[in-house]
C-alpha cells in the first residue's frame, strides 16, 4: 500500500501536506483502518455492522445481538459447508516440554489460560531507552496521565509466565530468523519485541525502503534476523482504484500474497495475524471470479460477511505455507486481539478510558471477536492437521480481552484544533500489555527448542 496516498486521504481534510510524513504516516494507519466504512455507509450503526458481520451459527448475547426480524435482510453468511471441526484447547495447545531445565513450565500448563496481577516492577522500558516506540503508540509522550496500566503482568492458571528475558531470547534465536506477517497490531508487536531486546542491543535496521511496511532488522552480534511483511490481509489483495483508498479493496481470496509467501522460506519462525482489515469494504473474488463483497454498493453482488472472508484467508494461507517445500520454520498464529471501543463506535465517540484490566469474568469473548477467534482455531487445526509444516496456537485473545486499559485512546498524537479524531482502542501502549506477547513468544520458543 502507498502511504503517500493514505497521507493525503485521511489527513487531507487537515490541510496538512505530504512534508512532515514520516512523523504522520503512523497515524495514517490507524486512521485509513477505520476511514472507509462509515464514507460508504454513514448511517451504519453497531447493531447493523453486528449483524452484517454475523453468521448464523453465533451465538451472541451482546447488547447488538440480532432478532429473527434482522437476519431475514439479505445477508448471506458463512457457508455452511465450512468444516465441522470441534475445536478444543488441547488440540491446537503446543505440545509442552518434557525437559526440566525450564522453571515454572508445568507440561499440562497453558499458557494463555490466565489473569492479569499485579506487577510493581513494570515497566522494563519507556521511550527513552527505546527508539522504535512509533509516535502513535508512545502513549506517555502524548501525554497519557496514569501509570498503573504498566504495572501488570500475565499469570496463567497452571504456572508462571517468566518475564521476558532479553539475554535469554537472544540465547535462543542465536542463528535465527524470524518474520512478522500481519498489519499494523502485528508491528505493534515486533516493535514491542525490538524495546524489550534494547536493554541488551539494538537492532540494525537493513530495511531496502523507507516506508514502515517492510522492514528488515538485524541482531548481528548474535546472527538474529527479524522481518516484518505487511499483509492486512494475508491473502493478494489491491485497490480498486489505485489512487483512491476509499475505495474497496478486491481480495483475491484463494490466491497468496506473494510478497510474503515468497519471502518466507529462510526464516526459523513466522507470525502470523490478522484482523481489523478484514471489516473494510472489499470485493471478493474466489477462482479469479467476484463471488460477493461485504459493504459494497453493487445490487447484483451478493453481500458476505467478514467472516467469509476471513475463513478464506486463513485457509488460503496455511494451504500455501503447507506447500512450501524449502520451508522448515515454525509458524506461530497469533489470534485476534480484540478492540475496545466503549459508549459507541469508533467514528462516533466511542472510547477507551478505563485504566485497570478487567478480571476474568468481567468481559467475555463474544460477538465477531469470538468468530473470528473460532475461525482462526478451526484454520489453525485444519493445517495442522494437514501435518506438513508446524504450527503452534499463539493465543494472544483472551489476555488481550481482559485490557481494555491498554490502548492510545486519545494519546496517539497531540490534539487537533476544530478536528474530532477517532480514539485508537485497536493498537496497544508501548511499553503496554502488548509486550507479553514476548513473554509468551519466548516461552512458546523454549518449548520448540527443548521438543527438537
Ligand atoms: C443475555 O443478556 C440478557 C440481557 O443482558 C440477560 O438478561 C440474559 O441473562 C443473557 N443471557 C445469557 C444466556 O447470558
Ligand atoms: C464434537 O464434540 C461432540 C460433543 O463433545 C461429539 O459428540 C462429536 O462427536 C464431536 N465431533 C467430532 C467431529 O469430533
Ligand atoms: C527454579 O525455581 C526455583 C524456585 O523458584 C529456584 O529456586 C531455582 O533456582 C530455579 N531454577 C532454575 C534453573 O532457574
Ligand atoms: C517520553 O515521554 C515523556 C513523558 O513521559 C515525554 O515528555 C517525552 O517527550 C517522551 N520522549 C520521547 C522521545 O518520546
Ligand atoms: C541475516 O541477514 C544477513 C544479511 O542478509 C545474512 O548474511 C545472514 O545470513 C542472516 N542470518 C540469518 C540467521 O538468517
Ligand atoms: C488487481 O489485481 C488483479 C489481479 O492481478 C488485476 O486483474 C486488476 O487489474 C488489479 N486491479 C487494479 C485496480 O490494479
Ligand atoms: C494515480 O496517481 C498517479 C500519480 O499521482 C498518476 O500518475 C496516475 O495516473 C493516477 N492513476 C489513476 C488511475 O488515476
Ligand atoms: C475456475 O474457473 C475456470 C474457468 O474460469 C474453470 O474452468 C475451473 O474449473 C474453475 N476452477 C474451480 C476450482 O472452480
Ligand atoms: C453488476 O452490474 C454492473 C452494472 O450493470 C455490471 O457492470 C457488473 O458487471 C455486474 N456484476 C456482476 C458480478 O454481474
Ligand atoms: C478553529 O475554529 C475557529 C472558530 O471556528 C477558527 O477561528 C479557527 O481559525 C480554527 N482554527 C484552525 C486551526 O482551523
């Protein structure tokens, strides 16, 4: 994607221009993710995106859940021919170690099953010792007054969940490789790696461009490598009018994105996510052919769901990294991680303002969260089943659920005068609760390392 032209779009009605870009593209992110519905669709309210968003086989008992009267519009769902998979935790959990050389790490223990508790000792960072924090996630520099949504950390059910040891990852990925392939939340994450490795070296940046999308890090005292490919959608993917961003995008729904599945091979561990994107307006083509879209305008093109699509995705990717011949790395799925937007929609007000996480109970994974979260288990399993390439669950779901706490809100950049921007409760604080999704991927390595 070409930032220039998102620059010029989203920004456009602040008069400001193409100079200062590097400093604004960040935002530009976050602002082309949430332009387009409501330019196509103004009148869309949470009830009507839930529904179009839902299938028929969910079960919501949300604020919006839809009556019988709503699902007779004319919405086709998710086909039902979509396998029947019964996804448990213990199908798609990592194997767990045998070895006992790593502390704390029960075999039964699942990691993602847990609770946030208190941690006085964070954060292991902030934005003086970490140069990577992107503008639109350096929360304190915008002037975010609490603290306390730093001082937490990750305990699982059954076990300890080890801070993030920089000495020790690095230990571990001596030699290595490993690539991010996602959108922005997933360079939310690298970048959350990239503070947390500072405190023992910085990276290089070997990156061929300038823009954020691709970048190429190197750890060269340890002969680390680290890349991050954008694919919102992970799946090939343009826009329908090159210069518009307003404009739908097609999705190629069967057809890889190459410039990550060609990419990929050399590397000993791959990420990969997906999400937000996946509620744009879109086209979708299967077999070359348009078999529908989700918010388009055409009368005679059927309307899917989101979930179509981001079935297909999924399906689409894993098929094609299970035929990766020279591929030998490991692929990690990190699950959704849901927003936050409270007391309305994110064009309409909607916000995130609390600063402690919720407990357990106090929120449940429903709604398209909990589908899209389905959808990624059920893929998930079918690949690994398949059983040519390993993939391992990164659950990042339900600790990112209890965080509502852990977003930029309104302190992703300095106030506009005379315009309302829409609060960020998609991203994460850097530092924030993103950063343990290292603590997770260091444990997840360990068990990989100790399994070989
Ligand atoms: C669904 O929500 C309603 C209203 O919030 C509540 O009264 C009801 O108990 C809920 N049902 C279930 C199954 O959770
Ligand atoms: C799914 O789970 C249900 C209930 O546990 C069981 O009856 C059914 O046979 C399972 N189906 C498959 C395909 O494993
Ligand atoms: C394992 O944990 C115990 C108790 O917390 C500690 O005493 C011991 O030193 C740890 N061992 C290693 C190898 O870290
Ligand atoms: C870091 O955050 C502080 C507020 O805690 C802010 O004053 C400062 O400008 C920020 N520095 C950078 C480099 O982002
Ligand atoms: C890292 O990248 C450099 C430069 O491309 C390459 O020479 C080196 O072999 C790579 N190391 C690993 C572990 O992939
Ligand atoms: C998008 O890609 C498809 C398939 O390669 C191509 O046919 C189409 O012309 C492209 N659309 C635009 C607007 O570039
Ligand atoms: C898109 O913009 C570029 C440069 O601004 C221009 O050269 C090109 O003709 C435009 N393409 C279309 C289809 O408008
Ligand atoms: C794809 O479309 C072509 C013709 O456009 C057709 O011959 C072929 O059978 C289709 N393939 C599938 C898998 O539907
Ligand atoms: C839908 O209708 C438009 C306008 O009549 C036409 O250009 C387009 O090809 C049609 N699309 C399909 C999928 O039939
Ligand atoms: C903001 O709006 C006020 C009143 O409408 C106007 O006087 C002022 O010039 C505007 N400021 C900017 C930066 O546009």
């Amino acid at each position: 994607m070409d930032f220039q032209d998102n620059l010029e779009l989203s920004l456009g009605k602040l008069k400001t221009r193409k100079k200062n870009a590097t400093k604004i593209v960040p935002f530009v992110a976050l602002a082309i993710l949430f332009t387009l519905i409501p330019l196509y669709y103004p009148s869309l309210h949470p009830k009507k995106l839930s529904q179009v968003l839902s299938s028929s086989s969910f079960q919501s008992n949300s604020s919006y859940s839809s009556s019988t009267e709503e699902k007779n519009e004319k919405i086709i769902t998710t086909p039902s021919s979509s396998p029947q998979i019964n996804v448990t935790r213990s199908d798609t959990l990592v194997a767990a170690p045998q070895a006992r050389f790593i502390n704390h790490t029960d075999e039964k223990c699942d990691l993602f099953l847990g609770e946030w508790v208190p941690n006085p000792d964070g954060p292991y960072y902030t934005n003086m010792t970490c140069f990577t924090i992107q503008e639109h996630q350096n929360c304190m520099k915008y002037g975010r007054p609490d603290r306390d949504f730093l001082k937490w950390k990750w305990k699982p059910d059954a076990c300890e969940l080890p801070l993030f040891d920089a000495h020790q990852f690095l230990q571990l990925v001596r030699g290595k490789s490993l690539a991010f392939v996602g959108d922005s939340v997933a360079r939310n994450h690298m970048q959350s790696l990239i503070c947390l490795l500072s405190k023992v070296v910085y990276a290089v940046d070997v990156s061929d461009t300038t823009d954020q999308e691709t970048k190429h890090w190197e750890y060269r005292d340890y002969n680390f490598n680290m890349s991050i490919f954008w694919a919102p959608y992970l799946v090939k993917a343009n826009k329908t009018e090159p210069n518009n961003t307003y404009q739908p995008f097609n999705l190629y729904l069967d057809e890889p994105d190459e410039s990550w599945t060609t990419k990929i091979q050399d590397f000993d561990y791959v990420i990969i996510s997906a999400g937000h994107w996946f509620f744009r307006p879109s086209m979708f083509y299967l077999n070359h052919t348009l078999v529908g879209c989700l918010f388009c305008s055409q009368p005679n093109v059927s309307q899917l769901t989101s979930f179509f699509s981001y079935q297909k995705a999924f399906q689409t990717a894993f098929r094609i990294i299970n035929s990766l011949e020279n591929y030998k790395g490991i692929t990690f799925l990190r699950t959704f991680a849901p927003s936050h937007f409270e007391d309305g929609v994110w064009d309409k007000g909607g916000d995130c303002v609390r600063t402690i996480p919720f407990k357990r109970n106090e929120n449940v994974l429903d709604d398209y969260n909990l589908e899209f979260y389905k959808i990624q288990l059920q893929e998930l399993t079918i690949a690994q089943k398949e059983g040519k390439n390993k993939f391992r669950l990164f659950d990042a779901t339900q600790s990112m659920l209890l965080r509502p706490d852990g977003h930029p809100s309104k302190y992703g950049h300095w106030p506009k005068p005379n315009v309302t921007l829409s609060n960020d409760c998609v991203h994460w604080c850097l530092p924030g609760p993103i950063d343990v999704w290292n603590d997770f991927l260091l444990e997840l390595m360990k068990r990989e390392a100790i399994d070989e």
